[in-house]
C-alpha cells in the first residue's frame, strides 16, 4: 500500500511538472505567433515601399 501512495505521489508531482512545461510551452508558442505576425506586417511595410517595376 505504501508503494501505491508513493506512485500516487510521485505521479501528481510528474503531472504538476508537465502541466506547467505546457503551461511555459504555450505561452513561447503564443510569443512567437506574435513575432510572425509582426515580421509579416513589417515585411509587408518594406514590400510596399519599393518602387513597382516599369516605374
């Protein structure tokens, strides 16, 4: 029985461990949709101010 509790213990500690690496891992994820996005206006910025072909 002692063992069970140790696992039971043991388990919990591991899921607490993952759910906050999920928890971290999220939110990086969500940084970097934020640096695409941001990239992706400025690249649009630099792309618009060149002159068009033929001009």
């Amino acid at each position: 029985m002692a063992k069970l509790i140790a696992l039971c213990h043991h388990l919990r500690e591991d899921n607490g461990q993952l759910r906050q690496e999920v928890t971290k891992l999220h939110q990086e994820s969500q940084s970097l949709k934020l640096n695409m996005t941001q990239a992706s206006v400025q690249l649009e910025k630099l792309l618009s101010a060149l002159p068009q072909e033929g001009q």
